[in-house]
C-alpha cells in the first residue's frame, strides 16, 4: 500500500512542487544582502584587522623590542631589529610586518608585554604593487597614530575579559 | 498593412526579399534584447529565491547589467587552443545560434505575424532544435580538451534521450489539433471557454512530458549535466572565450525563449486569451513565454542537478512510456464523444 502511496508522490511530482513552494515562499521573503561599501555588518571590538604600533601618551612609542611577538608570530611574517638608543632604553630599528604573510591569528597582540602591536578593526586596505603589503615601523606607527581612540575604547572593551 | 504599399510599388520585385529581411529582423532585435534581459531576470530571481538581491549596481536596479556583461564579453580575446581543429572551433557556437534563431521563421506571434506560416511547422521546429546538438558536438570535439568532450557527449546523449519524449508529446499535440502548422494548432484551442479549451487540460501528463524535457534540452539546471561546474568545469564550451563563448550563451537562451514560446503555443493556447471576455492579443503570448520562462529560472533555483544515470532512466524510462501510452489514450479518447477539445 505505502509503496503504492509513495507511486504516486513520485508520479505527481510531489516533493518536487513542496521544494518550489518553498523556493516561491522565499522569493517574497525579506533580503539579508547587506550591500558591503554602503551598508557594513556590526563588528567585535575584538576583530582582527591591519597591524598598528601604538604610543603612551606623552608620544613615546610603546615597544621595547623583546622579539616575543617574533617568537611567537607562526607564519614568520615579523621582523624586528634592535639597538639601544642614545638614552640607553632598547629600542627597535626595524620593525615590519608582512602582511601576504600574516594570517591574522592575533598571536602577537597577545604576546605583548607593553601592548604596542595590536589589530585593529580596519580590514579594507589594499596594496597596489607588490611591496605596499610590507608594513614597515613608521607605516605601523602611522596606523597606530591615526586610530588610537578606536584601538584604545576596544582595549577597554575588552580588558574585563582578560 | 496599406500604408505600406507605396514603397511597395516603388522597390518592385525588389520588395518581397527587403520586407522579409525588415521582419526578420523585427524577430531577432526583440529576441535578442529578450535573451539579454532573460540573463538579468535569472540572476535577480535566483537572487530573490536565495534571500538576495542580485545585481543592483549597474543602472538603476542593475538595468543595465546585461549591457555591462556584454561588452565585458566583446573586449575578452578570443583564445583557440594549440591543439584544436580551428575551422571547427569557429563554426561550432554559430552552428549552436543558428538553429536556435531560425526555429523562429514559424512561430506564429498572433493570428497574422508569422514570418513563414507553413504548413509542417512542428516539424521544421523539431528539425531546428534538434540541429543545434550537432554545434555542441562539434564544439567540444573541436576543442580538443576532455572536459569539452565529456560534456558534449553528455549534451547529445541527452538531448537525443529527451527528443523523443517530446516528440511523443508533440504527436499528442498534433493528433488534437489536426494539423501540423502552429497557427492551426493555436486556433483549435479557440472555444467559447477560455482556458478551459486550451490542450493543458487533456494532455497534462504530455504537457509536464514537454515542459520537462524542454528544461533538459536546453540543458537548463536540473538536468545541466552537460556544464556540471563541479564535475567538468563548463563541458563543452569550456575551451572558448569572449564572443564565441557569448554565442553559446546566446544560442542557450534564444533556445529557452523558443521552448517556452512554443509551451505556450502548443498547450497554453498562444495568443488566445485566458478568459472569454478579454480579447486575443500578442500580450497573452508574451506573458505565457514570461510565465514559462519564470519557470524554467524557479527550477534552477529550486533543484539539484540530476546525476547522469538517473537522467537517462527518467527520460527513457519513464517519459518516453507515459508519453507513449498518453498517444493511445489521445487516440481512444478522441473516438468517443467525450472529446470536446
């Protein structure tokens, strides 16, 4: 009986007009696109975006060139040079990023006694030829000075989760 | 037509073969636009039926998407690869277009606009269409790739399975109507009910039979083993590029349009009006190819792409069958009293 039951499903095309209806239901139904450059989708203060170099407040930069970052960075993409400065602190002379490297894992971030490397929330950047994804210090320090209100507000977002 | 008879008396002998070109011609314009809007409402539909919104950026609501696509195509190079047959690579995308813009000579748009009204129509559209596989054939073999060669095996496997089943629903159609021309097919579904006279009703299994098989020999999703991305990347037009590939693309479409023009002609009554109250018009014709056509895009949006074996079993064990067994019943049916069609 069920055999001849199911028969006839097949042959009336059953579950085939079920799968349309419900195509048809959805084709009325409210759109979720959101259109990228106009409309951006709401992001955690904890994403993890292009790389800055932050400073302290009175404009001192915050690394003092422990190469944990380097350590611990999994795709190589760090490459720190170090040299005392005049006043005898320790300091970077080269710091670059490699961004085609970088997998964004954050690891450096994490890694940072001082909090001078961090992510931030900015992810549509570009290069146009092939050395303008080599992030250098000053470039990383550029970033860092153009965003650190933002950087700052997600650090404090987040620093009760820590 | 009388406003026209002045330039008739000054080109002469000359006329009949300028007015034939000026048809044909207001025949392919529109179909072309029809087959370059056809690309647009596919994706929007598709786009809506996945909760999308689909093209928008060109023109307003991405009116102007089709011409974008389009011109991208025409700038692309045109690439023959080292290892292909070149005369048989240039010909095969024209030899897929040209039946598909030819089976147009007979399709009656109403009562008087038909560029050719002869009288074996069904039969020259069923040779038109059945000539295109012959252009997928050629390109894939031409191309010298396996992935265009297994898919132009597959495309003719298919479209000669799916022939068959149509042909049968034809036979239906025709043993109806009593005629083998299109316009007599369209008139014999005239009555005094609308709708209730057109052939869907008696011949619905037959018109199911031919809506599906339409989808497969056009090789639209679900029955679009023949591109398979997933399996054989595009199948037989994988090797081409630019204008050639546009060809194909074109010739895919302007074959749709024809199957859901000639659905409408053969079971949906054409240009007759649905209701009695509303007169005959080019409209009704038009807006059964559009609801035929919006079909064909919900079932790519709807299904899974058949696999091969399960394709041939449907078509050859099960529709060439039913459509058989349909052509007896048609032919018992119209001997008794109750055919009233």
């Amino acid at each position: 009986m069920e055999k001849i039951a199911n028969f006839f499903k097949t042959f009336l095309l059953y579950e085939l007009l079920k799968g349309m209806a419900l195509t048809g239901r959805y084709m009325f139904a409210r759109k979720i696109t959101v259109q990228f450059p106009d409309e951006r989708t709401p992001q955690s203060f904890r994403f993890r975006g292009l790389h800055a170099q932050r400073r302290y407040a009175n404009g001192e930069e915050r690394c003092i060139g422990c190469k944990l970052c380097e350590a611990v960075c999994p795709a190589l993409a760090i490459k720190i040079e170090v040299a005392e400065r005049e006043d005898g602190t320790r300091r970077t002379t080269q710091y670059d990023i490699d961004l085609t490297k970088c997998i964004f894992c954050g690891f450096c971030e994490e890694s940072c006694p001082v909090d001078a490397i961090v992510e931030t929330r900015i992810f549509d950047y570009h290069g146009e030829s092939r050395g303008d994804l080599y992030y250098t210090k000053e470039m990383l320090l550029a970033v860092g000075d153009k965003n650190e209100a933002q950087i700052a507000k997600d650090r404090a977002a987040d620093a009760k989760y820590r | 037509m009388e406003w026209l008879e002045p330039i008739q008396k000054l080109l002469g002998p000359a006329w009949l073969p300028i007015w034939t070109i000026v048809k044909i011609a207001l025949i392919i314009a529109p179909l072309l636009g029809a087959v370059a809007y056809l690309t647009l409402a596919e994706r929007k539909v598709i786009g809506w039926m996945q909760i999308r919104i689909g093209p928008n950026r060109v023109g307003y609501y991405g009116l102007l998407q089709p011409l974008a696509d389009g011109l991208k195509l025409f700038m692309k190079e045109i690439i023959v690869p080292s290892g292909a047959n070149k005369f048989l690579f240039v010909i095969a995308p024209i030899m897929v277009l040209m039946p598909a813009l030819a089976a147009w000579a007979v399709i009656p748009f109403n009562g008087e606009m038909v560029l050719a009204n002869v009288n074996a129509g069904l039969l020259y559209v069923l040779a038109m269409t059945s000539l295109g596989v012959y252009g997928v054939i050629i390109a894939g073999w031409a191309s010298n790739s396996k992935y265009a060669f297994l898919g132009s095996l597959r495309s003719a496997a298919q479209i000669v399975s799916y022939e068959i089943a149509m042909g049968f629903a034809l036979v239906c159609v025709l043993m109806a109507a009593q005629s083998l021309n299109l316009g007599e097919i369209v008139r014999g579904q005239h009555g005094n009910y609308g709708m209730l006279n057109w052939y869907f009703i008696p011949l619905f299994p037959m018109f199911m039979v031919y809506l599906i098989s339409g989808v497969a020999e056009t090789n639209r999703a679900p029955f679009d083993v023949a591109e398979g991305e997933s399996e054989i990347v595009a199948g037989f037009h994988v090797e081409y590029s630019g204008m050639a590939f546009a060809l194909f693309f074109l010739g895919e479409y302007a074959n749709m349009i024809l199957i859901a023009f000639l659905t409408s002609i053969m079971f949906l009554g054409g240009w007759l009006s649905p209701v009695p109250f509303l007169p005959d018009s080019i409209m009704w014709m038009l807006a059964k190819a559009a609801f035929v056509l919006f079909l064909f895009l919900w079932f790519r949006a709807t299904f899974p792409r058949y696999r091969y074996d399960q394709l041939m079993r449907l078509g050859w064990k099960v529709f060439i069958p039913v459509s058989i067994v349909w052509v007896v019943v048609v032919g018992a049916w119209m001997q008794t009293s109750y055919w009233v069609w």
